[in-house]
C-alpha cells in the first residue's frame, strides 16, 4: 500500500522490533488516544480533536501511500474512515497492558 516500488519481505525479528515500537508508542500516548476516543463519542462538544486528528491521519496517507490502490481509497473514504479510525485506536489502547505486544503481534498475524 506504500508509495514504494520494491517488495521487500518483512524479517521476523523487524516485525517484533515493530510492534514493541508500536506497543510504546501506544502506551506514551494513550492519554491522547482516551482524549480522541471521547471525543468521537461527544462529537458536537469535542469536535475540533477528532477532525485534526482525521485531518492529519489523511494527509499521512496522501503523502505515504499510494491513492491509487484500492485499500488505501477505502482507507480515505470518508464514510468508512470513522470506523477504520476508530478500530485503529482500539487497537492501540488495548497495547498499552502487560500483555500488550503479545495482543498485538496476535492480532496482526490473524489479520
């Protein structure tokens, strides 16, 4: 789905290096990931929040990834992007405990 050329198979060991980046990463900002989650469910006094964060997730993939592909449209439609966003920080909150790389590795292996 990224703007790249070469398909390069992932190593085992640089998948777990990245999901114990992503894991801390979740983990340090799981303060904010709670503020956006609240504020998609009080969306008419916590807008501004969510919609700079949904502006921004769409400029990364316009910038990152290649629009042309067919994921990457769904992933910018902005009916689907609600949900899509909100299973993507889910995801991440849930990786913030203990037994948060073993979670995550789980889920991106069964995905």
């Amino acid at each position: 789905m990224r703007k790249s050329y070469i398909k390069n198979n992932i190593k085992i060991d640089e998948f777990d290096a990245l999901i114990k980046v992503t894991v801390e990463m979740s983990r340090f900002l799981y303060p904010y990931i709670r503020k956006l989650l609240q504020s998609k469910d009080d969306h008419e006094n916590n807008s501004v929040i969510w919609n700079d964060f949904e502006n921004r997730f769409i400029e990364l993939i316009n910038e990152r990834f290649n629009i042309n592909s067919m994921k990457v449209k769904k992933l910018l439609n902005q009916t689907e992007n609600d949900e899509i966003l909100i299973n993507y920080l889910l995801t991440l909150s849930l990786c913030i405990s203990n037994q948060g790389y073993k979670k995550l590795k789980n889920f991106l292996l069964n995905f």
